[in-house]
C-alpha cells in the first residue's frame, strides 16, 4: 500500500483503520531516520508519544534519537517519551545523556521533567543531574547553586570563552551572556536575552552588577529582590513604560540607568 508519508495522515490513516497501528508505526520510525525535514521528524516523534506504543523498535528509535540526533529538539521530545512511556528500559540512556549532552535547554527541560516530587523512581536520575551541576560548575569553576540560571539562559557549554584575571577571577562569555566570577560567584553579569530573564536568577546571590541593556525587555522578575547584593543595574535601552516595582525591594542598589525606555518620567 502506498501511504504518503506525512506524519498527521499517517496517524489519521492508523485512528481510522485504514492502516494497522504496526505498519503505521513503521512509517513514522522511516520519516524520524530518513527525513530531512526537522518539522516532519518532530511530529512524528510526536504522534508516537500519542500512540502510547511501548515497542521495542520504537524504544531504539528513540535511544538512538537521544544520543546522537545533532538537533536539540529532537533528542528533548525523545527523552520525554523515554520518561513517561520506557522509564525501567531507557534509565540507563537517560543517565548517560545528563551526564553528557552539552545542550543548556536539553539539561534544563529534563531536569525540570525529573523533578517531580510525586514520582519516587525519578529521584535517581536528579541526582544524576545535581551530579552533572556539579560538573559544570567546576569547569566554569563556579559554585554549582548558580549553574541552573546558566542552564535557564541556555549558556553554550560547549563553546565558551574564559580570560583569567588574576588566580580567583576570571571572565567568562559567549555569544549572549559574559559573566565576571571572583571566588566562584558571580559578581558581575551581561546579558543578550532571547526572552524575559529567568526568574532563577534569584540564585545569584553575590551579583554587584547587572547588564540588561538593549534588550526589549518591558518587566522584570519579583525574584530580582533576591539580589541582596545587587548595586548597579544597566536598563537602558529597552522597552519599559513603568518603573517595575520590584526595584523599590533592592535593598543594596546604588545606581540604575533608565535611558532610552518608554518612560516618560523616571523617579528619583
């Protein structure tokens, strides 16, 4: 039988009989080996969520998925599916990849999978990640309570730049985010966000200087008050019409600069 091969008629061709539920299945594992159209891998790894299939062929896919696929969103959506649907199968492979996918959003988005309180046989695998922390903080040779706002940032652990500046500072960057560390906290931050900051940066506890410039931000997070060290804070050039009021809850802010928003009168 010729089926095109188009992840949603497939499906509707296995809810409606039209095709058995295995050959169905069998179309959908080719389009997420074969194709080169991400979109069509996705909802087709998709719809296999949907299918609810605990096959073994299907398990490898998706092992494979997880640990080889170049592309983020695919190795997520088959972790996810490993999670809920092949956990006693799939532990192993899944603890593998927290130990070693290099990808922030990856890290970030099984974590906060794993980290369900009313699911007991996740807790081994959380570990597994707060070990991960770990490691990550000691190759940025920062304290490993800070690491998860790096993850939230989407800091590219794989190609990063450091400068040291004497023996217990140093500079760290990439593309978005440059950061100053002195005693393996972070004192000093620069941002380029692809969204709002995450509210995680309460972590940030030793923070003196923040740089949020230049990024269309119109809020701020209420855990921005957990900066208890924050003293300076650049908001220039972005897109505020009111003053947040999180700012009146800095408790140490010496300085901050509001030029270039929307606002028509900033208070003193």
């Amino acid at each position: 039988m010729k089926v095109r091969l188009n992840p949603n008629t497939i499906y509707q061709k296995i809810l409606q009989n039209k095709i058995n539920r295995i050959e169905g299945i069998e179309f959908l594992i080719s389009i997420i080996e074969k194709s080169e159209n991400t979109s069509s891998r996705i909802e087709s790894l998709n719809i296999l969520n949907k299918l609810k299939t605990r096959d073994q062929i299907v398990f490898r896919t998706l092992e494979n998925c997880i640990i080889s696929d170049e592309y983020e969103e695919i190795r997520i959506i088959s972790a996810k599916i490993i999670l809920e649907n092949y956990f006693k199968v799939g532990e192993n492979c899944l603890e593998w990849v927290l130990l070693n996918d290099k990808s922030s959003k990856f890290l970030k988005v099984l974590a906060k999978s794993l980290n369900d309180p009313e699911i007991d046989h996740f807790r081994s695998l959380y570990a597994v990640y707060l070990q991960r922390l770990e490691k990550i903080a000691e190759n940025l040779d920062v304290v490993s309570e800070e690491v998860p706002f790096l993850l939230d940032l989407e800091f590219n652990l794989d190609n990063y730049n450091s400068f040291n500046w004497n023996s217990n500072s140093k500079l760290i960057y990439d593309d978005d985010v440059m950061l100053k560390v002195q005693d393996q906290r972070i004192l000093e931050l620069s941002i380029s966000l692809r969204d709002q900051i995450p509210s995680s940066i309460k972590l940030l506890k030793n923070l003196k200087n923040l740089n949020l410039s230049c990024n269309n931000l119109t809020n701020l997070p209420d855990t921005l008050s957990d900066l208890i060290n924050l003293e300076s804070l650049d908001l220039s050039w972005n897109d505020f019409k009111v003053v947040p009021n999180v700012l009146n809850e800095l408790k140490s802010i010496k300085k901050i600069n509001f030029e270039n928003n929307l606002i028509h009168k900033c208070p003193n």
